[in-house]
C-alpha cells in the first residue's frame, strides 16, 4: 500500500462529509412528516400545504367500492401542463366532486372543506360530514360560497334525507333535509339553488309513473327544502358525471329521455313547438320505446318547456337510453344560445335550444388495428368526466378499469372547429389508483 498523500485525505474528509449530509437530510425527509413521495416519484402534500400554483387541472381520488367506506382515505391530484401531478392527502370522500372557480378550489372531504388558492395557504373549515356520499356540488352564483348535497338514505315511511352543507370560506353550516328521494342533480340560479330529484312512483304527489320534483334549496342565507313543482313521465339524462345544471335568466336547462312505454306527457307546461311525439318515438336495441328532448324549466314556478332532439336534418337524435343516461354535461354547458354536451358513446354535441337540432362537434373513437383515432372513446374509458369553458371542453379519460398500464389523458376540443387543442398524458396516475384501490369521482380545469 502507498503512503497516504494529503490530497487522499481531503477526498476522505469531503466524503465523510457528503455521507453526513445525506443521512441528516434522510432523517430530516423521514421526520418532516408532511410531505413525501409516491414510489414512481411523485410528491405528496398535505392538503392543507398544497397550493395550486401551475397546476392546468385537478381529479379527485376516492375509494373504489361505492359502498365501502372502511378506507377513509383521498387524494386530490393537481396536474400540471406537462403531465406531471402532486398529490395531496385528504380524510376521503365517497364520489367526491370538485369546484374551480376565481376564488380557488373546492374540495371536501369527511372532516373538513377546503378552498385551495394559487400562492396562499388554503383555507381550512370544520365541516364534519354524517354521510360520505357526495350527490352534488355547486358554486353560488352570487358569493364565493359553495353548496353541497350528502346522500343519507331511506329514513323510513318513504321519506329520504339529504344533508345540504354550505361553505363560505370562512365557516359551513348543514342542515339535514327531508324529501322523497335522492338529488343527483343542482343548479345554482342567481342567489339560490334548485335540485332536481327522480320522484318516484310511491310518491303520494305523481302518478304510478313517477316524475321528477324541483325543489328550491335556499331562502336566503338559510337552507329549506321546498317544492317548486312536480313533473311527472319524464327521466332526465343523469350520471354520476352529469350533477350541476345550467341555469340563465332563471331556466334550468339538461337533456333527458321520454318513455312512451311511462306515458309520454303530450302536454308539457308550455312548449315553442306543437311537437307530435309519434314523429319522435323509436325503439333502441332493448326494445324501450322512447324520444329525446332538451328541457328547460323556469325555477320560479316550476314552467316545463320540452324540445325533440333533432339530427341536423331534422330527424329524430338515436341514441340507446344507455347513452343518454351517461350523457355529461356541467353548469357552463349553455353558451350563447348552445347547449354542449357529450353522449355516452363519446360524441361531443352541441344542440340549438331553440330548435333541439343537434350537430356533432367531436366524432366518437374508432378503434383501428392501431389503436383508436383521434375522438374520445368514452367507452373504454372511466370514468367519463368533462368541464366546459366558454369556448372549449376538457376531458378528463383514463383507460379501461382493467387496464393499470395506461395513461390517463387531459383533452382538450375546441367548441366550434371540434379540434383538440391540448393532450396530456399524466403518467403513473392510473397504476398509483390501481394499486391504492381508488377511483377518480371528480374532475376541474383551471377556469379562464
């Protein structure tokens, strides 16, 4: 062995002292506590650190069983316009959604709501939640304030509750409502908000075909229960993607389905068209006898006003009641006169209110022996999630539930021309889920 030089004893003290710095940061990282890494690398917060800073669009992870709440455990995702996401831990929320707005983020979890801002901590509000079910989610249209409904269940002699929760940044407050069924769907109308609820045949205030009741969900600053009017023979086209409804020059505005085999009310409320529904009527593959409409109603007083869903030469839209079930559609859908929307087959829309002529903006996938084309293929996605902007529509897909190997995907359509003018791939998102057995319930774009 030769002598030792002092060059060969300043590398070994500059490599003693490299050491020590590693182990001091890997015990400092393991101590901190707050924060971490997935093992694909990806950082992890708490979301009470988190800030939205360039983040392009957020998903809300939940637990995969619908009905198992044993894992009290979320993740809000924030993703940036390279495709790279932070995740943030939260308590969990059964389908739970998410709000964008100038004022920030919304999310809820089972402990507390949270409004996440660009640079500045996020405001964190006690809000203990009774039940984990997340039926609905919507910005007040005249405050920062956000309004949420929690599916409770059958509270016996056919009454049902929901637990409407309003937050308004600073405090929430809940009020347990009683009603006949469960709300999948909202629409915040000047200062108020207005459900839509499936009424069903046991209902003592509809006939043995059900209906749908609209129920007005606030006076003032308080929160009521009280039914605007009660329409019977209709179905609207809700999913869990589809919660909040358009609402102008207080009109509600959704797509729905009429069943001739229910009794097709003939004699809406009020309509621009003396439509004939045996023009419309046809049977999709299951045999159901059924037309499709664009409906909109006057929240003051319960006005129904329903239009046939027309192609661009005027015959009648046919889709499956499948694909109008799955239809997706959100609070920004109506622009200028224009109804967007996206059917369960993957198609984007656009429907004139007026006429109920319907156009296709975004072509569903075709698959090729190389894979699908350049549409949405909602299909073999899941689940199918959109947030419309003036002008454009981002969809948030991910790949077939049984595919854990592919990416989820931020497109982004061009309303008028149908072009996508944005596609981001967010890698290791869908293999993170996988394997912590979650779904993603909800989905926002950063708005404009």
């Amino acid at each position: 062995m030769g002598t030792r030089t002092t060059a060969d004893t300043h590398a070994a003290v500059r490599l003693k002292s490299i050491l020590m710095l590693a182990v001091l940061l890997s015990i400092t990282l393991m101590l901190g506590g707050c924060r971490n890494t997935t093992s694909s690398g990806t950082r992890t917060v708490s979301v009470r650190d988190i800030t939205l800073g360039e983040a392009v669009a957020a998903a809300y992870l939940t637990s995969a069983g619908e009905y198992d709440y044993s894992k009290k455990t979320g993740y809000l995702a924030l993703i940036s316009n390279d495709g790279t996401y932070t995740l943030a831990k939260n308590a969990g929320m059964q389908l739970g959604r998410l709000s964008w707005t100038k004022d920030g983020l919304f999310i809820a979890d089972a402990q507390y709501d949270y409004l996440i801002h660009d640079t500045d901590k996020a405001d964190v509000i006690d809000s203990a939640k009774t039940s984990p079910y997340q039926d609905g989610l919507i910005a007040r249209e005249d405050s920062a304030a956000h309004i949420a409904a929690y599916n409770v269940g059958f509270a016996g002699d056919g009454a049902y509750e929901e637990d409407i929760v309003i937050t308004d940044g600073s405090r929430s407050n809940r009020k347990r409502i009683v009603t006949r069924s469960y709300m999948p769907q909202m629409a915040a109308c000047g200062g108020n908000v207005y459900g839509l609820q499936t009424a069903l045949p046991d209902d003592p205030d509809v006939s043995e075909r059900g209906g749908v009741r609209l129920i007005s969900l606030m006076d003032g600053e308080h929160i009521t229960a009280t039914t605007v009017k009660v329409n019977t023979n209709i179905m609207t086209g809700s999913s869990r993607s589809t919660s909040n409804i358009p609402c102008r020059d207080n009109t509600m505005t959704f797509i729905s389905t009429q069943y001739s085999d229910k009794g097709i009310s003939t004699e809406p409320d009020a309509t621009p068209l003396n439509h004939d529904p045996n023009d419309y009527i046809f049977s999709d593959a299951s045999g159901a006898k059924q037309y499709h409409t664009i409906e909109r109603w006057n929240v003051t007083n319960g006005t129904r006003t329903v239009i046939p869903l027309t192609d661009e030469q005027g015959k009648p839209l046919r889709y499956s009641a499948n694909s109008m079930v799955g239809a997706a559609y959100d609070e920004r859908s109506l622009q200028d006169g224009h109804f967007y929307w996206a059917s369960g087959d993957g198609e984007i829309l656009d429907t004139d209110v007026a006429t109920g002529r319907t156009r296709i903006v975004v072509s569903a996938a075709v698959e090729t022996e190389t894979g699908s084309d350049d549409g949405i293929d909602f299909w073999q996605a899941h689940p199918r999630m959109v947030d419309f902007q003036p002008g454009h529509v981002d969809i948030w897909q991910r790949p077939h539930i049984d595919d854990d190997n592919g990416d989820a995907r931020l497109m982004r359509y061009d309303l008028i021309s149908g072009k996508k003018v944005r596609d981001i791939r967010v890698q290791g998102l869908v293999r993170f889920m996988e394997n912590q057995d979650l779904a993603d319930t909800g989905f926002a774009v950063r708005p404009e």
